[in-house]
C-alpha cells in the first residue's frame, strides 16, 4: 500500500513539473521561432507592481527626556 502510494505521489510532482515547463515554454517558444525566423522579436511589456506594506510604518518618534527636577520656589 505504501509502495502505491509513494507512486502516486511521484507522479503527480512529476506531472506539475511538466505543466509548470510547459506554461514556461510556451511563452518563450514565440521569442525563439522569431529568432529562428530572423524576425524581430516583439518587446514584452513592463512589469508594473504596486507594493504596499501590511503594516504603516512607524514615523520617527522624538525623543523625549526625563524631567528634570526644579528647585523650589
């Protein structure tokens, strides 16, 4: 029973792996038929991000002294 499913299991990773390279081929296999060609390979667009932090940031505190201690009047 063990044995069947560690078999499984290497198959399925083995699967995944080959959907992950296939999804990363088939964006580069366009840029490579291009090279081949001797076309010009079209530019890929930036990358825009926005990133924003889960927390706000903590603003600079001023550092406050101790009281001092006044003589009595």
């Amino acid at each position: 029973m063990t044995m069947a499913l560690g078999t499984v299991f290497f198959l399925s990773i083995a699967w995944l792996t080959v959907v992950a390279m296939a999804a990363t081929l088939e964006g580069k296999a366009s840029r490579i038929r291009a090279a081949l060609a001797g076309r010009p390979v079209e530019a890929i667009p930036p990358l825009t991000i926005r990133l924003s932090s889960r927390y706000p940031q903590r603003r600079a505190q001023r550092s406050v002294s101790p009281p001092r201690l006044r003589a009595a009047a």
